[in-house]
C-alpha cells in the first residue's frame, strides 16, 4: 500500500453542519495528487439558507447553487469518488460531521470509512502558534491563495499529509498513524435515525456588555471520542464568543477538553473571541481586543517552548458543532 488518500473540504451554507453548499476532494496516489473533483450543490431542503457570514467566508452565493442538485443527489457522486480511500479533512469533526448531518437531514444512509485528521497530525510534526491551514499550509510549503475555496482547501490539506508522512517516513496513512501511536480513526456507515430529524442549533446571543463571566469548570468526559481534536486538550477562553463562556466550557468538556480559567503551564489551546482570525497573531493586532493579555501570554509561553495552540471562534465553534 502507498500513500493513496482523498482529501476533503466542506463548505457550508449556514451554521448548521448539515448545510452543505460546496465541496472539494484532491485524490492522491503514490504520494502524489493525481485527480480533482469539486461540486457546487444545494444543501438538504429545510436547511438551504445562507447565512451572510459564510457568504463572505467562502464567497459561494445562493444564486450560484440555485439550479445544482441538493447534496443527496451529489453525495453519490462524492462516495464514488472517494471509492474505499482514507479519507483526510483538517479538523476533520467538522467534515465527517457535516457529512452524517446532512445524510440525516437528507434521510438517507452513507457508507463506512475511514479519515485522518490533518489538524491532530500537524500538532506532532510542526511547533505553531496556530494548526489553522494557512499556518500550517505554509510549515508544510503548501501553496494556499484562497483560503475557504473548497477545491483549493483540499489540494492544501492533501499537501499537508504528504508532507506529514515524508517527515515521519511513513509509506502510508496506516503508518503514518501507527508511527504515531495514533489509531486510525474509522466513520461507520451512517443510517438515519427517523426519530431524531436534523435540525439547526439554536442561536445563542453572546453578553456583548460587559466581560463574561468566568463561571465553573466541569470535568473533562473522559469516554468521549479519543480522536477529537479537542480530547486531552487544556482549554482556556478569553473575549465573548457567540455563546455563554459557560456554554463553551460545557461543551468543550463534554468533548474530552478540561477547561480552565487561567493561562498556565498546563494549558494547551486557548480560544479568542471577539473576532479574531489566526491571521491576527501575524501582526500582533490588538484591534477591537482580538489579541487580549491572555493571547499575549500565550504567545510569550509559545516563544519559550511550550506548545499552546490559538484558535478562533470560528474554528472552536466548528470544532463544537
């Protein structure tokens, strides 16, 4: 077996998961990209509405996919494409997720297969201030213009673990994860479940007044899912997010995460809201409190060695679901 994988980048209509509008999968074969395959598609009918900030996200209208197929129709395209490959995605909860949402808002089943995650494999092989993919896109010398263009996204993403893989000496994913101590991580096949229909989470409005509580720090869930990017993760919160900070906190537990309160020595992933965008630790913007005090210490302990990841709302929010 060589290093033959499909990668894969969703991109989504509205906040719910299950929305997809675009997708774009980059074959490789032998360690090499090989084919392309990108589809413009209706996300599943109830869930179809676009949300302006994925709009400006992305770019994808809904006039562009007005007279494309709805994702049942082209989820079969999809599968044919992938065939039995590895399929790779970073951060991939967020694909896989999007996947078994909009079957089940679609009502109707998908395949079993198995995915690597670009986002747990760069926390091995590079030390960044951020895993988002324009960051490690460039540790991996990966050209990316246009970041959240589906087919641009999965040509990154595949470049990032053929770069991976020569890095450790890995002639496959399978070993790749095994060099690791890593399990590959396997979807099963998806059937929907008639009493649960998908529906959309309901918004939460951020506390813009004021700074947001604290509040209590739960237990990390310890039988959640141990290839979540989240899982072992110590996690602190600084700015306002779309939802309650305590909100986040029990999420973020229910997902393998321990929350704390403060930046120490234990601390692995901090979460900055209030706009930011990983772009924002480039130039050390302090603009509308993206880069608060606790995002400046991180950097500090990131420049003396300890390996502290920063992400934004938005990648925590689809981290979350």
């Amino acid at each position: 077996m060589g290093l033959d994988f499909t990668a894969i980048d969703f991109e989504t209509a509205n906040g719910f998961r299950g929305s997809p509008c675009a997708v774009g999968l980059s074959r490789v074969r032998d360690g090499r990209i090989v084919e392309e395959a990108f589809w413009l598609m209706r996300p599943p009918a109830g869930h179809d509405h676009f949300e302006p900030r994925n709009i400006e996200i992305h770019g994808v209208t809904p006039q562009q996919v007005a007279s494309q197929p709805r994702f049942a129709e082209v989820f079969d395209e999809i599968s044919e494409f992938l065939a039995d490959d590895v399929l790779v995605a970073h951060n991939a909860a967020f694909d896989t997720g999007v996947i078994k949402a909009a079957l089940q808002a679609s009502a109707r089943s998908g395949p079993a297969f198995s995915y690597a995650c670009t986002v747990i494999l760069a926390r091995l092989s590079y030390s960044l201030p951020s895993y988002s993919l324009p960051f490690v896109a460039e540790a991996a010398q990966v050209p990316l213009i246009n970041h959240h263009d589906a087919i641009e996204d999965a040509r990154a993403c595949a470049g990032i673990l053929i770069d991976i893989a020569a890095k450790h000496g890995a002639a496959s994913v399978v070993e790749l994860y095994q060099l690791l101590n890593l399990a590959l991580p396997k979807m099963p096949a998806f059937v929907p479940d008639p009493l649960a229909p998908a529906t959309p989470p309901a918004k939460v409005a951020a506390n813009w007044f004021g700074w947001p509580e604290e509040g209590a720090n739960p237990q990390a869930n310890a039988l959640a899912d141990h290839n979540h990017p989240l899982f072992g993760q110590t996690v602190v919160f600084t700015g306002n997010l779309q939802i309650s900070r305590g909100t986040a906190k029990q999420r973020a537990a229910q997902l393998g995460a321990q929350p704390a309160s403060t930046v120490t020595g234990k601390t692995t992933v901090l979460v900055v809201g209030d706009g930011f965008i990983a772009a924002d630790l480039r130039r050390g913007d302090t603009g509308a409190g993206r880069v608060t005090a606790k995002a400046r210490r991180v950097l500090e302990l990131h420049g003396k060695g300890q390996k502290i990841e920063v992400l934004s709302e938005g990648e925590f929010m689809q981290m979350i679901g």
